[in-house]
C-alpha cells in the first residue's frame, strides 16, 4: 500500500473529520441520516492517519509529494 495522500490533504482530512464529529456531537444534524456523519468522519480519520485513500488509488490520483 503506497502513500497517496499529501501533506495538506491529510490536514484537510483531519480538519474536516473533526468538524463533521462536532456537528454530530453537538447535535447539530437531526434525523434519519445523523447516523452517516461519524461513520464519514472516521473514514476521514483513518484515511489520514495511513496516508492511503482507496478512491484516490481507484482514481489513478495522488496528493502525495513523494513518487
């Protein structure tokens, strides 16, 4: 598994999990679907955290500074 997430794209990546949580924490988002905002920001999370994007591979794209 080769890295494919960049510097900034991983900070983006945590940045925005971390707000997605707070809205679901703070009950910011009601409903049927307030279920889907944790499960988006963990993969959110973990993607940034193994610098490895599945879609991004799918893609053929690469955010990562390092060939």
């Amino acid at each position: 598994m080769t890295k494919n997430i960049g510097k900034t794209d991983k900070i983006v990546r945590i940045v925005l999990a971390l707000f997605i949580a707070a809205l679901d924490f703070f009950k910011v988002v009601t409903g049927e679907f307030s279920w889907v905002l944790p499960v988006v920001a963990i993969v959110l999370l973990l993607t940034a955290l193994i610098n490895f994007c599945p879609l991004y591979s799918l893609l053929g794209k690469s955010t990562c500074e390092i060939k």
